[in-house]
C-alpha cells in the first residue's frame, strides 16, 4: 500500500478509537443504551417483540440489527 492510503487508513482507526472512547465515557449516553436495553428486554420477557425498519440505507442497518 502507499504511505498516503497507509496514513488515511492509520487515522480513521485512530478517529474510531477515539470515538468509541469517548462515548464509553460518555454518562448520558450510556443510560440511554441501559434504557433502551432495558426496554426491549422487558418487552421480550413479557412476550412482545422489537419491530425494526428502514429505507433504503436504513434498511440494510434495520437488517444488520436484526
């Protein structure tokens, strides 16, 4: 590989890490997830089910979530 596409690839995983650190760190963000989690758990448990969907790009996330 070239030094330029090595130094692009280097940064977006240094960008990602970085990202990813930060919402780790991120307190609000974390107890969304919990309670998003927490949401879809009980309605499992109580015999419910996670409707997901999307358009277009959307639609292949609601796949890959699923």
């Amino acid at each position: 590989m070239s030094q330029t596409r090595d130094t692009h690839l280097s940064e977006f995983f240094t960008r990602s890490v970085a990202a990813l650190d930060a919402a780790s760190r991120d307190s609000s963000l974390l107890r969304a997830i919990e309670g998003i989690a927490g949401s879809v758990q009980k309605a499992f448990r109580e015999g419910g089910k996670l409707l997901i969907a999307g358009n277009g790009g959307s639609a292949a996330d609601a796949q890959h979530l699923s």
